[in-house]
C-alpha cells in the first residue's frame, strides 16, 4: 500500500493548475537574429490563433485541495506533507501578481531569498547563504548549470523567461542526493507553459501580455499561440521580445544599464496507446548589449563606492535547449512508472573589454551538454521508492583575443575564461524510500552515488604561462535522512526535521578560470583542488489551519573544504591575482518565518523573516596564515509583508513593505570590493509598493504596480547596480 496517495495527472488546486511531472536533467539548439524581425514574428504569431483552443477562463468552481510540489521528492507530494521547506509561484503569481521583469527578481520577496545584481542584466539568487555554482538552477527538470559556471554571483538564471515558465518550484537547503553537484543553498525548478490544460484535455487560448515600466522605460511583449495536435495532444509556441532603457534609481539614471533580449519556447504533448505520453519542448535565449556598468567609467558611486576605470565590459549571451521526456507504465515488480529525458543544452557567453588605455579583448565560450536520465518508481515493501540515474557530459570551447588600441592584434591566449578543448562528465545513481510509519510519522531517506571527471585539453600555468592539461576526477557517496510528524490527527500542524549531507565537484571554473573577479582582481587556473563537502540539518513547525498558515525553520549548514579565492600577492596587468585552495571550514545558520493570515473573506496578511549569520576560514592576504572571517556576502535581517484586499475575483489592491538591515559583517575580500560595497558596509532600507489588479472581462486582465513609492535610492548587499526608484509598471494580458 502507498505510503500516500500518489497523483499520477495533472490536477486543480482552486484557480491553480499543477503539472504532476517528476524532475529530470539537461539539453538543447537553435539561432535567431534579433533584429527588425521581431515585428514580422510577432504579427506571425498574433495572427497564429490555431484552432480547437478552450475558453479563455474557468467558469465551474472547483474544491481547493493541498498545494502540490514535485521537485522535493521526485514525485508528487502535497506541499505541507513533505519535510523541506518550499515555495510554489504560479504563473499568474510571476506575471499578473509579482510583474516580475526576471526570474531572480521573481523570488525577492521569498524567505532566504536575497536577489544580487551585478548588473541589471545579470541577476543571482543567495539562497540560504550561496549563490552560483552552489545553487541549482532546473528547467522543467534539466540542470541549467553546467562545468564553466563561476563562483559567486553570475548572470545565467537571467536566461530563463519568466513569461515562459507556468510553475516556479523552489527547495530551500541542499538536494545533492536527487539532483547531484550544487545543489547546496537550494535548488529552483522551472516548470515551462506548455499547449493543452491536461486535466481536462482541452487547449489553451492564444494569449498576449505586455509589460511597462517608467524607471528604466522597458517594453516587454509575449505572445503564446497554443493548438490541437491531432486528438490526443497539443503545441505551444511562445515569443517574448524585450527592450530595457537605462534604469532610474532614486538617485538618477544609471548610464548603460539597458540591453534587449529575445526569448523563443515551443512544446508538443502527445498522449500515445498503451498509456505513453511524450512531451518534447525548445527554448531559444538571445541577450545582447548587457554592460558590467560598475566596472566602467559610466558606473555611479553608491555611499562611497568606487567607479571603474575601464570604458566598455559588454556581454551577449546565448541558450538553446532543446529535449524529449517519454513516461510509460512500468506494470512489473521493478517499477509502477518509468520516465526517460534526454536534451541537449547549448550555452555560449561573449564578452567585449575596452580598458583605460584603449587596448581591448575579447572573450568567450561555448558549451554543448548531452544528458540521459531514467527514473522509475513504485509502491511497494516499506513505501514508495523512487530510484534511477543520470549522465550528463560537457564539451567546451573557449578563446581570448587581445588588441593593440590601433585596433591590431596582439595576442590570441591559450583559452578564454577556462580551458579550451575540454570535456566535463557527471554521472549520478540515486535511490529514496519515502514511508509512512505509525500513522502520523512520514521518513524520507535516500543515498547518491556521484562521479565526475574533468578532461582538459589545453589551460594556461598560472606560473610559466605556457600551455598545459590535466585530467581529473572525483567521486563521492552522499545521503539525507527527514521526517515530518503530525502533531494531532487532522490538525494540520507538523513539525519536521532533517539531516542532509551537500557536495560539490570541482568544474572547469574552479580548476582552469582565467579571468578577471571581483573589484581589481584576477582569477588564474587552480588544478589540484578538491570536493566541497556539507553537513545540514534543520527543524521547523508548519501550521495550516484554516485562516492561518504559519512556517517556522532553522537550519544549521556546516561546511568542509569550500573552494575560495585566496591572494597569492602577484600583480597581473595591474590586478591582483587570486588563487583558489580548499581552505573554507565553517558554517552558515539561520531562521526563517513566514506566515499568511485571512481575516474574513477579503482580507489577506502575509510576512516573512529572515535571519542568518555564517563564517568560514579563508586566507585574507599572501600569507599562510588562516583566519575565520564573516561569510562573504551574507544576507542581513530581512522583512517582507503584504496587506492584500479581495473583496471579488474580478479585482484586488494590496500594499507591501520590503525592509533589510545594514550588513556590515564583512569578510576582508567584502571590504575590497570597493566597486559594489560602500565602506562599513551596505546601508539598510525599506521600500513600499502598491500593487491592484481587475479583470476587465473574461479576456481582459490588467495590473498596475507603484514600485518604491518613496523613490528610495538603495541597493541590494553585494549588487554593481542600485535598485529602481520610483516604478511605474503596467501589465496587461488579453486571451482569445
């Protein structure tokens, strides 16, 4: 007998609909222009109003059943039921509620949740305290990470669409036995729209939204065009086109901040005999033009922060994913249900660099990702198991070319940002039982086998400068036991907790990046370096009884081996050269509370709160002389709160506070960043937005937002670039 009950279709929770698709890994290619075709494509894809589509609203009310999440077990689990804490955005939640421009600026006003910004085109999430390679990014379950992925914040999540996606599911705290590597301060799985509402079988209309906004004069536009696929399927294509100015802070524009990007999405579902179904989905991804501005002479100074020198860093970036995900009934002993994925994801960075004295380089790289995954999974003897295995290989090129500021060549390096002609494989075998015991008590455990190996065929020595390679590879067994117990039958209150052991391997980043880090330094090849390791182990009570849903969560991460940048003294084209070294012991703990209270019929409270200290051995100068200092980059004590009044389903207006503490527990590497963190520290702030929203008809939907009604000029702990002043954002969708 099932541990639960398990849902095997898609289902309704109230106005949500949830897709129930078990989580996979990686894929994908295409190309497209970005140029004056965006016209000619969007009249193309208006005009494309396939036929067979369903109504543009839900008429029949339907029971509001328990949120349902995929992404913490593999399976599908009601979100109060399983020990991790999460968090469930819908799609109406990221566009008509939130008016989120990006998908990191879609979790801001999360618990743990601190969205940096180097630039306004490259946003990273700190989840519980890590950002980058130490945070998982999944799309429709396949890794957006990959072997080049750096330290620190980075700009990938930025390549996700948040008009694209129709479920974002985000796991805070490590999830290294179900999805491998990185996967330490929290994993986010982003769920694309797809053609057909699959429980009812019927499609979806054709829809457009657009979305404004003052304070940086952007334009977005997104068209989805959905279709019958003979009887027992659907198609979806979706375009988004967007066009961002420079950015307003409350302090005044913020020159280079702008940049455009075009986003192509196509999805075909298929239901075959014999109980098969098969989706296969494309995303194209086209960033171009966005500025590093902070590192320029066109970066303006925040409380005392300085500006560069350089006068243009300029980077495009550019994604394909393209892949296929088949699910069968297994009808055996071994499994209940099996899914097979395979993809292939293309990514491909270039960077532009003007320096002071017109001498200028290019950059960049390129990364094809071929993945297979098998999952199966069966009720059976003590529970539910869910095993399977994922292989996932890497091939990357890389270049550098330097230019006298005449414009002649003066140099072509041995590789770009990491080794040139290289390969990075991931293979990983996992298994997890999850049971019911004594009737209130459910156990989750699980154990991964994980083998990584990096094969690089041509890296610069960091100390004679000439050409050489390395192979190398890593291995390691990692597992994670948790438990929720249900306090009294029928309460809705349960407490949990959990023991979770992280890894991460090292990637081509940390073993061959050449490359420039943070404020006046860079970053030479490291080979030898090892795994990181991670302990953690967290409690909490959740409560969801009628009118009031509270969370309450502590978390305990203790952290073995961190790779870190450390000085080695040498200056290097007037930088100062880092290394990297197993050399961070320490930890990062932190609470976490977040509640919602309904007062009547139209009123609805919310909050969270955040707090979380950390410290880790690090090496602060050249000498061999370690030192526990304040986790770079830490989150301060953050507050988040909605009023929200609803007194219809056809309009709603709502008020929130955003509100975060100065941060001046700074590491020594915090207090050289001078470009993006002002002396003592980054000031605290509290921001208001207004937000309401009406249904104008059955096919019309607008929402307006007043972001920072005040026009405070602040900036997030860590970013280059200070946050908008007084918004203005409009958003309108129109179904037909």
């Amino acid at each position: 007998m099932s541990a639960r009950r398990r849902w095997r279709e898609p289902f309704r929770r109230g106005d949500r609909l949830y897709y129930a698709k078990r989580v996979a890994e990686k894929g994908g290619e295409m190309s497209l222009r970005f140029s004056g075709l965006r016209w000619c494509l969007m009249t193309l894809l208006v005009g494309w109003k396939l036929t067979g589509g369903a109504s543009a609203v839900e008429t029949n009310p339907v029971r509001r059943l328990p949120e349902i999440v995929v992404t913490p077990t593999r399976t599908e689990s009601p979100r109060t039921e399983v020990p991790f804490v999460t968090d469930c955005l819908t799609e109406g939640e990221l566009v008509l509620r939130r008016a989120a421009r990006t998908t990191p600026e879609a979790l801001r006003e999360l618990p743990s949740v601190m969205v940096q910004k180097t630039a306004h085109g490259q946003g990273s999430p700190f989840l519980r305290g890590f950002t980058g390679f130490r945070t998982l990014l999944l799309i429709d379950g396949i890794r957006l990470n990959n072997s080049v992925f750096r330290e620190g914040p980075n700009q990938y999540w930025n390549t996700v669409d948040p008009f694209s996606v129709s479920r974002m599911e985000v796991v805070r705290g490590p999830a290294s036995v179900l999805f491998g590597s990185d996967a330490i301060g929290g994993t986010v799985n982003a769920i694309p729209r797809a053609g057909w509402d699959p429980l009812t079988g019927s499609v979806l209309p054709t829809r457009i939204q657009y979305r404004f906004g003052s304070a940086e004069h952007s334009h977005i536009w997104r068209v989805d065009a959905n279709g019958p696929l003979g009887s027992s399927g659907a198609v979806h294509a979706g375009l988004t086109l967007k066009r961002f100015g420079d950015l307003r802070s409350g302090a005044g524009r913020q020159p280079k901040t702008g940049y455009e990007e075009a986003d192509v999405d196509l999805r075909a579902d298929y239901r075959l005999p014999w109980g098969l179904k098969i989706a296969v989905g494309h995303q194209t991804v086209l960033q171009d033009d966005a500025w590093r501005a902070h590192k320029t002479v066109f970066g303006r100074s925040y409380h005392g922060t300085t500006v560069g020198s350089e006068k243009k860093r300029i980077l495009d970036q550019r994604r394909n994913l393209t892949y296929a995900r088949l699910w069968a009934p297994g009808n055996s002993v071994m499994a209940d249900q099996i899914e097979v994925v395979v993809s292939h994801h293309r990514q491909e960075e270039t960077q532009y660099r003007v320096k002071a004295d017109e001498t200028r380089d290019w950059q960049g790289f390129s990364v094809d990702t071929f993945g297979v995954g098998v999952q199966l999974s069966r009720d059976g003897f003590l529970g539910e198991w869910v095993y399977g295995g994922e292989y996932y290989r890497d091939y990357v090129s890389t270049y550098s070319r330097k230019y006298a500021a005449d414009g002649s060549l003066k140099s072509r390096g041995i590789q770009g940002p990491v080794g040139d002609d290289s390969t990075y494989d991931a293979l990983g075998v996992y298994i997890q039982n999850l049971a019911a015991v004594a009737g209130r008590l459910r156990v989750i455990s699980g154990v991964r086998y994980n083998r990584y190996e990096a094969d690089v065929g041509r890296f610069q020595d960091p100390v004679s400068g000439a050409p050489e390679s390395l192979r190398e590879d890593w291995s390691a067994v990692v597992g994670s036991a948790r438990l929720l117990y249900q306090l009294l039958p029928g309460s809705g209150v349960n407490v949990f907790a959990g023991l979770s052991q992280g890894f991460r391997a090292p990637n081509l980043s940390d073993l061959t990046r050449l490359d420039t880090a943070r404020t006046d330094e860079i970053e030479t090849p490291s080979p030898g370096v090892e795994p990181e390791h991670y302990w953690v182990w967290e409690a909490g009570l959740r409560s969801e009884t009628g009118t009031l849903s509270l969370e309450l969560a502590y978390f305990h991460t203790i952290i073995e081996d961190m790779i870190l940048r450390v000085p080695t003294g040498r200056i290097i084209e007037e930088n100062r050269e880092v290394t990297k070294k197993n050399a961070g012991d320490g930890f990062v703990h932190g609470v976490e509370l977040a509640a919602a209270l309904r007062i009547g019929a139209d009123w609805l409270l919310r909050g969270n709160l955040t707090w979380m200290e950390g410290e880790v051995d690090t090496y602060p100068t050249s000498d061999p002389v370690k030192k526990r200092e304040p986790m770079s980059r830490i989150m301060p004590l953050t507050v988040n709160f909605t009023a929200r009044y609803e007194p219809t389903d056809r309009w709603w207006v709502e008020a929130a506070v955003s509100a975060a503490d100065k941060q001046d527990r700074l590491s020594t590497r915090d207090r050289a960043d001078t470009q993006r963190i002002p002396p003592g520290g980054t000031p605290g702030y509290g921001v208001v937005t207004l937000r309401s929203g009406v249904r104008l008809s059955p096919h019309l939907a607008l929402t307006a937002v007043i972001e920072n009604v005040t026009d405070r000029n602040y900036r997030i702990h860590g970013s280059g670039v200070n946050e908008p002043g007084r918004n203005f954002v409009l958003v309108a969708e129109y179904k037909f």
